[in-house]
C-alpha cells in the first residue's frame, strides 16, 4: 500500500470538521487563505438529497462547493492547491466505533506524561514530581513511552 502523502491527510482533517450540508455557491475563498481543489474523489456528503460528489473546493476551514468537477470550479475560480485524489473515499468526519470511556475520563485526574507534553523523561519526572497527590497520596501517570522520549529510556527507580 503507497503512504499517503501528508497533505492530503491534513485535507481529510479539514474535511471532517466541516459541513457538507449543501453546496456553497454563494460563498466566496476567504480572503489571505489557500483554496484547495480537490477532484476524482468518491466523497460522501451525507446529504440525502446529494448523497455523493466528485470534486469540492476548501478555503479557511469552510467547505465553499461539492459537486462535479465543472460546477466547483465554477464556483471557486483560482485555486492554490490542487488534489487529485484518483478515486478515493472522502467521508464527513472520523467515525468511533467504540470507545474508552474509563480511559478517556481519567485522563482528567491523572498527569499526562506521554512523549507529546513532555519529550522527555526529565521533564515527565518533573511533571510528576510537581504533581499534587490524591487523596490516597499516590501520583498515577499515564502516557510514558520510553520508546519515545529522547533518552530513550525509562525512570531507573
């Protein structure tokens, strides 16, 4: 399987916090911001009167037109940046199909020590050291990845 190329993954990310409720034709491209085309694509825009399309145009955020490829580019005029996506799937969103609810609701009461807050396991050590302890007196961690801190290594005591 080829990787997909970084900006069209940003693209789906874009996409899936949108609206596809309808073609934008009235809207403009926001002023100081890219256009991006995007055509060949499979998208799904779970509007049942307009189930699918082939091309859409982005700009800010805001999905500006979905349609065939003629009628978009009608809508948008220049463009920045241009995706041929060669037929493949765009949907509406990221669909969880199940969840970690135990897991995702203590991550308010524990210290996030993942490699992303803290590169490193000097600063996680210190992160947990500056912790204030439950009620239990403990400090639960959650996160470390001795893999990816810069040390490469975890806490030795």
């Amino acid at each position: 399987m080829k990787r997909m190329p970084i900006g069209i993954l940003l693209l789906m990310v874009v996409i899936s916090t949108a609206s596809f409720a309808k073609t934008r034709n009235d809207d403009a491209a926001i002023p100081g911001k890219d256009v991006v085309l995007v055509v060949n694509a499979d998208i799904v825009t779970m509007d049942p009167g307009k189930p699918s399309a082939e091309a859409m145009a982005v700009s800010g955020g805001r999905i500006l037109a979905v349609g065939t490829e003629s009628e978009v580019r009608k809508t948008i005029g220049d463009y920045t940046k241009f995706y041929n996506l060669e037929g493949r799937t765009i949907v509406p969103g990221f669909i969880e199909t199940h969840d970690h609810l135990y897991m995702s609701s203590s991550q308010y009461v524990v210290t996030d020590v993942t490699p992303f807050t803290t590169p490193t396991l000097a600063a996680a050590l210190d992160k947990i050291r500056h912790t204030q302890p439950n009620e239990e007196g403990w400090v639960v961690g959650f996160g470390a990845d001795q893999q990816l801190y810069e040390e490469k290594r975890g806490p030795s005591r």
